[in-house]
C-alpha cells in the first residue's frame, strides 16, 4: 500500500478525534497549550497504538483469512464510515459537554475514538502493509488534528463538529471500495 493511501486513511481516522478536539476547544475556551497537547497526545498514541495492535492480532489469522482479505476490508471500513456518517448526521448532546481534562474520561474517549483504528489495523495485516512507518503517520495526522481542531473550537464554535465527522466517514468507505476494487480488478 502507497504512502499516499495510508496518508488518506490517517485522515479519515483522525475526524473521529477531530470531532472529539473541536468540542473539547469549543467547551474549553480557555485551554493552555500544554493541556490542548497533552489532550492531542494521547489521543495520537491510541490512534497510532490500536493500529499497530490490531496488526498484529490481523497477523496472527492471516493465513486462514488471506483469500477474502479485500471483502473484510470493505466490510471494516465500509462498516466504520458508515458508522462515522450516522453519528455525525445525529448530533450527540452528551459528546460536548465532556471534560477531557480527567485522565479516565480522556483514556476512555481516546479508546472509543480509536476502536476503527484497531479494525484497519486488523486490515492492513491482511494487506501486509509496513505497520511501523503506518502508524507513526497515523499517529502524527491524529496529534496534527486534534491540536488544530481545539485551534478552531476555540475559535469558530461548534457549527464544525458533525460535519467532519461525515467527511471522515466518507473517507474510510471510499477507501475501502477502493481496496476491494484494486483486489477485484488485479
């Protein structure tokens, strides 16, 4: 898989933060710059962390999975962004007045924002994808997003939030019928 690919799915992963960030920026306009990056980091680590994790898990039952690899690719991200697209489309009341400033709530969002990350993950083992250099990208485009994100909930309010999260979405299943189709055609 090109780099250019991998680029593209770290953006379609890192909307889920994005959203999570821009309400965070949005309810705490009042934000440091070492918390806005402390926030960002962690949320990177577990973006680039569950991918690597779900690789390796992905790598365990490859073999086994091999001949239908491009099909659970669809199925995951297709299934993703689909699931990112009606979550951005019906606005969470609860997601903005979190407060990401507790170390627990912080971890459990960074998992739940992470969790596609752990499927594409289990998708590029089926792809033998260099899972390393894919995850510090997609690790650095989650970090870059998140702080830019806060940037602009302080800033611009909350108008954003859903519609980056459908533009994710839309990311990760045009990706995936993109994997399917190359698989299909090659």
């Amino acid at each position: 898989m090109d780099y250019f690919t991998i680029l593209a799915i770290a953006l379609g992963l890192s909307f889920d933060t994005f959203a999570v960030s821009l309400s965070y920026g949005v309810v705490r306009n009042g934000i440091l710059f070492r918390q806005a990056t402390g926030v960002a980091i962690v949320l990177a680590i577990f973006q680039g962390g569950l991918t690597v994790a779900g690789y390796f898990l992905g790598s365990i039952i490859t073999v086994a999975l091999k001949a239908t690899d491009h099909w659970i690719a669809l199925g995951l991200l297709g299934f993703l962004g689909l699931k990112m697209i009606l979550e951005g489309i019906k606005k969470n009341e609860n997601e903005e007045s979190r407060d990401l400033s507790k170390a627990l709530i912080l971890i459990t969002i960074a998992l739940g924002s992470s969790i596609d990350a752990f499927a594409v993950g289990i998708s590029f083992a089926l792809l033998s994808v260099q899972i390393w250099s894919a995850g510090i990208v997609i690790g650095a485009v989650t970090f870059l997003a998140s702080m830019t994100a806060i940037r602009i909930g302080k800033s611009a309010g909350e108008r954003l939030g859903n519609k980056v999260e459908i533009i994710g979405g839309l990311i990760l299943v045009a990706i995936g019928i993109k994997i399917f189709l190359e698989h299909i055609l090659a």
